[in-house]
C-alpha cells in the first residue's frame, strides 16, 4: 500500500459543479469538514474511481489527516491506504495514478445528520478520481503535477544499507564467536554504520578499539583492530577539521546502530569453553598469607555492596570493613547479645526492621481490618437498597441491577438513587378517600340494638 500526502482536495470560490451551479464553498465549510471527523458516526471519507453508485463498488483507499491550508482558503488530505500499483512512482517521479486519474471531484454534503442525530454544517463523503472529465473545481493541483514536484528518495550509500540484510545481534554474535571468543575483557560499546565499525570496550586495560566489519551475502567479517580514543570539546568552540584518515579519534557524529552502557547488557553471561576475564590490576590483590587465588571485579562489587561501601572503594578498604564488623559482632555477642542479621548493610531510607512474628501478626490484622470494611460498604449498600424499596424508589425485581451500580460507583448511584421520587416506581403509601367519612360508632352503643331483644 501507498500515501500519497497533502493532496488538494477542494478549494473556496464559485463553482459550476455537475448538479450545482453557482456552488459557493466557503472556509467555515471545510473547518466543519475537518471537525465533523471528530464524531464517531461520521467515517473519514473514501477514495474510489469515478462517481459511481454501485454498492458491491471497492474503495482504493481513504483519505486521513483532513486538514485546511492558505488561511482556510483550501483543504488538503492524505490518499492513504491505496495500491501500490496505483500510486508507486517509477525511476522518473511518474505513477499510474497521476497519469490515468489526475484530476477529483469530492462528494459533499451540507447540514448532515449522522446516526447519532449530531447534524454537521458541512461533510466530505468521498472523493472520486477523475480520467478524462474534467473537475468541478478546476484550481486543484492535479495528481500529475503533484508527483512531478515530488522530492525523489536519495540512493542510500552502502554504508547506510549494510544492516539491511544482517541483524545487529547476528553482528554483535559474529563478533563474540569470532574475534573476541578468547578474551572476554572484550564487549561492544557502539555499533556505527557510517563508516561500518565496531567501538568495543577493553577491560583488561580500560581501552577502546575500532574494529571495521563488512557484510556480504549475509555473511559478516572483521577488519584489523585499531586504538582509539574518545574526545570532548566544548559546546561553544568551532568544529576541528576532520582529517583525511584519522583512526585515533572516534567520530562523535557518526550514525549509529546501538550502544549498550555496560558489558552485562552487551555481553550477557559467560561463554562456554572461554577463559574467565582476567582480573583488573587494582583486583590482583592477594589474600594475607601469599596465596595466589584472585579476586574478580564481580566478586569486589559484591562485596561493597554487601558491606554498603562506595563503588570507589578498593580491597585495602573492603578488608578494613570486614574487619570492623567481626569486631562489632564480637562485642556485641561479649554483651550477651546477638548480632542482627541486617547489621550487615545500611537499611534504606524509609525502611524499618520489624520481627517476623510482629509483621505476621500486623499483616494478619490489616487482613481482618480490609474484611471488616468490605462487609460494612456491603451492609450499607443493602440498607439503601432497603430504604429504596421501601419507599417505592425501585423495584424488589431491580435490586440486584442496583446493587451493580453501586459497587462500580456508590457516590454516583445514591445521588441517582436519592433524585427519584418515592412512589415512582411502585406505590407504598395510601392514596386517595372516599366520598363519604366512613361511621365507625359502636354498633353496641347503638339505642336500637340495645332494645332488640327475641
């Protein structure tokens, strides 16, 4: 599929158009096309070839991103979603479209109603593509000459393309089975495709190396190894020449295809069958007593963070921290105490100790407490439902909707609920009298019965 962008779609005038003459569009029009997309019921308008009314007829596209131009005087869209076929430029900037279809002519509609009963001043329904008949509207940039100012796509260099065919991780694989499979000191900081060079980073002696590669036919391969370096110039100073052949210099501004900030990321895990990296100069420290076992850079990181030091500090400082928590632990056992186990590094800030059984029995009540609160929310929406009911608000048989509402928003469905009348939906209380006060005298008392006798 192809766009073809910013396509004028109609402009403001006079026009003789073929069932209006004398149709007068104005720019308040086409804003109320643009703003009548803002509806749901109202569809962006469809591309198709010719006014025709068939209904099984096929749209080639849709037209997105309606919009106006020259202080409102014209209105502009995109052809997205239209065959390639179609719309694809040759070598020369030339297309299908532009040469059998130039020229549009758009259906409008004013004051229409959409099927949410919104009425819209005015809408664009659809665009037709016309051949040989002419546009209603005859100022409209024609396809041809749109794809004739069309900025050609610069041949990309083959620098720029060489990732086209190999993944940055096959690269960054080749790498590590290749030249660097022996030395794991070794991981790629940036991966550059303009030149295509590696800048990988040298922990056994905290280097960096340019390493060129080439793809062909899939296939990647890796050129001699060259020191660099990586230089800082001030914001304000001019741009040093660059030179003709430079390989001491890393180019700050050449494209890249990915960095990575730490060897974890671009280097994950340990291969098998490589040799461990060797240990930095300042890790070659041995242990007191003359033994020869070292200690990596992991194994130091380790150990600072565990003790809560800088990650600055060297093993002299490290050995001096052990030091002083064996003797903490002594005095505090000297004490008749025992030492804590998170004495062993700072807690946070905003972070307490707290003893297992106290936590259970915090979390235990806090379970019991959220209980207790969902039961009472339940009770008092029952009570109001009661209340409801009783007062002739709702219904017994709408209860359960109403218990519904009420637990997706209680606040909005008891000002639902309090704004209806009681009575409305089934009377409760005495309604109407009789015409005559009913005689509620004793029949017993009466003279009558008194004097009645058999």
């Amino acid at each position: 599929m192809a766009t073809i962008p910013r396509v004028e779609l109609g402009s403001v005038g006079t026009w003789d158009i073929s069932n209006i003459a004398g149709w007068h569009p104005t720019a308040d029009d086409f804003a109320s096309a643009v703003a009548a997309l803002d509806c749901p019921a109202v569809r962006r308008p469809v591309l198709k070839l010719g006014h025709s009314d068939g209904p099984g007829d096929p749209a080639i596209g849709v037209i997105d991103n309606l919009a106006v131009t020259d202080e409102g005087q014209t209105l502009v869209g995109d052809f997205v979603g239209v065959p390639s076929w179609l719309a694809a430029a040759d070598d020369e900037g030339r297309s299908v479209i532009a040469s059998a279809y130039p020229d549009r002519s758009g259906e409008w509609e004013h004051n229409y109603v959409c099927q949410l009963g919104h009425t819209h001043p005015f809408v664009l329904h659809a665009m037709a593509l016309l051949g040989v008949v002419r546009p209603g509207i005859g100022t409209l940039e024609s396809l041809y000459d749109l794809y004739a100012k069309a900025p050609q796509p610069e041949e990309k260099p083959m620098t720029s393309a060489v990732m086209t065919s190999v993944t940055i991780d096959q690269v960054r694989s080749a790498y590590y089975n290749g030249p660097a499979a022996a030395n794991y000191a070794l991981w790629i900081r940036e991966m550059l495709i303009d030149p295509p060079v590696l800048i990988v980073q040298n922990d056994q002696n905290d280097s960096l190396l340019k390493v060129p590669y080439s793809v062909v036919n899939d296939e990647v391969t890796f050129g001699e190894a060259v020191p660099v370096k990586v230089e800082y110039i001030d914001e304000s100073a001019p741009d040093p020449e660059p030179a003709a052949d430079d390989d001491a210099t890393v180019a700050a501004s050449a494209p890249r295809a990915a960095r990575f900030a730490s060897r974890t990321e671009s280097r994950p895990g340990r291969p098998a069958g490589t040799p461990p990296r060797p240990a930095a100069q300042a890790d070659e420290a041995t242990t007191e007593g003359g033994s020869s076992v070292e200690i990596t850079n992991e194994q130091l990181a380790a150990l600072r963070t565990a003790l809560g030091l800088a990650d600055d500090v060297d093993l002299d400082g490290i050995i001096t921290a052990v030091q002083e928590l064996a003797k903490k632990s002594e005095d505090a056992e000297s004490d008749g105490g025992t030492p804590a186990a998170a004495s062993t590094a700072p807690l946070p800030d905003g972070v307490v100790a707290v003893d297992a059984g106290r936590l259970a029995t915090l979390e235990a009540n806090s379970a019991r407490f959220a209980e207790h609160l969902e039961d009472e929310r339940k009770r008092h929406i029952e009570a109001k439902l009661d209340a409801a009911i009783a007062e002739g608000r709702i219904t017994p048989a709408n209860r359960e909707t109403w218990r519904k509402t009420f637990e997706a928003n209680a606040d909005q469905a008891a000002e639902l609920l309090a704004s209806m009348a009681p009575n409305s939906a089934v009377p409760v209380g005495e309604l109407g009298h009789s015409t005559e006060p009913a005689d509620t005298t004793d029949v017993r008392e009466d003279d009558k019965f008194k004097n009645w006798s058999l």
